[in-house]
C-alpha cells in the first residue's frame, strides 16, 4: 500500500525543490497544476517509471489522493521512494497554494 503524505509535508518538501510527478490527465494538468510538476499520467506510469530516480523521494499527486495512490504503489514496486500526496491538487489549491497552469512543466 502507497505510503501518503500529509499537505503540509508535501508543501515543506516542495519548498526544498522535491520531484513531484503529478498523474492526472493532460487536460487536467494544463488546468492547474503544482509549480515544477512533471506530468506523468496514471496510464504512462508503467511505463515510464525507469524515468525516475531510485536515490530521492518522488511526491506523485493527483486530483484527490486516488489514482496518486495507484501511481505511488507501482513506483514503490520498481525501487522508487514515491510517496502519495494526501487529497491532492484540490487541496493543495483551495490552501492558497501556488498552482501553474499550461502544457508544460514549469521550474519551482
């Protein structure tokens, strides 16, 4: 089972320049998402997991919690130190939180 991080542990790791791999849809990234998110969704995850390093904490986030949980699980099965963020990016946003939007990762 995916470990899970609360918001306020996510926003102090995220502080400190933490990968955050954000697995919703590409319209749902485009939408909003965390600054420096790098964009995986769920389905790529399999995939792509030989992306992400094995040696520093991945942050994977999501709408809610839910798929970020699924994606965290998989990453945990490859090596990957992932953690999911507790209630996701609707969270993160409604705290005041910064959130970019647009097709593309932007730099924290």
């Amino acid at each position: 089972m995916a470990r899970e991080v609360t918001q306020e542990a996510f926003a102090a790791a995220w502080a400190d320049d933490a990968l955050v791999v954000d697995v919703r849809e590409a319209d749902e990234y485009t939408a909003g998402h965390v600054p420096g998110a790098r964009p995986m969704p769920l389905r790529s995850v399999p995939n792509r997991c030989d992306e992400l390093p094995t040696n520093r904490p991945v942050f994977v986030i999501c709408a809610s919690g839910n798929r970020s949980k699924t994606a965290a699980d998989w990453m945990n099965s490859r090596g990957i130190d992932a953690y999911s963020v507790a209630d996701g990016t609707g969270a993160w946003a409604r705290t005041g939180r910064p959130i970019a939007a647009g097709s593309h990762e932007h730099a924290a």
